[in-house]
C-alpha cells in the first residue's frame, strides 16, 4: 500500500504504476529496473513542466500590479 502511495504521489496513473510495482522487493527496497527508473525520471520531467507552467501562471497577475 505504501509504495503505491508514493508511485501515486509522484504522479503517474494507477494503471501506469501498476507494472512499476515489481520493482520492488519485499522489504519495500526498490530494485534496479530499467522501467522503475525511466518512469521516475518522466514523473520528475513532468513535475517539472507543471511547476514551470504554474509559475508562468502565476506571473502574469503579478505584471497587473506592477
């Protein structure tokens, strides 16, 4: 339940996070997979655009005050 939270809090889908959870072992330790760490570094590319676009957002009413 864990680990689904937390590949759920990074942003993915459930149905994208669904094969991420073989990836880890039964002490909860990530394993070394090729998908586990190519979708990690999507999810961080994608928080990334997000945080981008949110500071555009928020920019643009701050210009109205001067």
């Amino acid at each position: 339940m864990i680990r689904i939270r937390i590949l759920l809090g990074a942003g993915p889908t459930v149905e994208d996070s669904r094969p991420l959870l073989h990836c880890f072992s039964e002490s909860n330790r990530p394993v070394a997979r090729p998908a586990l760490a190519a979708q990690v570094h999507r999810a961080i590319e994608d928080l990334d655009r997000q945080e981008a676009r949110l500071s555009r957002a928020r920019a643009s009413p701050m210009v109205l005050l001067g």
